[in-house]
C-alpha cells in the first residue's frame, strides 16, 4: 500500500508516493506537462508528466496526450521507432504511431540513410 505525501521544495509542488513497508519514495513533480505511454501490451495511457509514467515503467511514446484508439484518416506523415522491428518507420499521422506502439522521432517522413 502507497501513501502519498505533497511537498513544496524551492517553489515546485513534489508529489511523492511513500510506500507504508519503508521502501524507496518516488518523488515526481505535480507539474502538468502530459506523456502518451504504454506498460507493456496494455493501451496507451495519457500520464500527468514523463516522471509519473517512468515511476508506473511506461514507455514513453510521445509528448502530449494520447490520441487514439480512433484515428482519423489525416496524412501527416511521422518517423517513429517501429518496437517490433527497432527501425525507424514512415506512419500516416501520429495516432497510427501510437496504436501500433511505435515511439515518435520526428514530425514528417522517416529519412533515407
């Protein structure tokens, strides 16, 4: 079981989960600056920062919140790093990115090496 505790440390607002066994707190900021990410094969998740989905063991896919599981059919080309096959892959739009758990690189097609 976790507690949580909120702390203000030089002007920036800490939240830090505290274990009631007395292992490690996590101490992440209550900063509102969402991630898309994704624990293992379960579904993209919008988390509050990068530092609560590492804290949760997400893969970090994209800055923002997540888009999908619906994507509409917009042609706006992004490079994103395939996670079957850990090659840059050209997707139509960032939301097909995300449903096939791919993470973002770059906006626009992947380059030729």
């Amino acid at each position: 079981m976790k507690r949580f505790a909120l702390a203000l440390m030089a002007g920036v607002a800490l939240l830090a989960a505290i274990s009631t066994d007395g292992s490690a707190a996590a101490i992440c900021p209550t900063i509102f600056q969402p991630v898309c990410g994704v624990v293992g094969a379960s579904n993209p998740t919008t988390y509050p920062n990068a530092c609560v989905a590492r804290r949760a063991r997400a893969r970090i896919l994209h800055q923002g919140a997540c888009l999908g599981p619906i994507c509409f059919f917009i042609f706006n080309p992004v490079c994103a790093l395939d996670p079957r096959t850990r090659r840059p892959t050209t997707y139509p739009n960032l939301c097909a990115a995300e449903n096939a758990r791919a993470r973002l690189l770059y906006n626009g097609p992947c380059r030729r090496r």
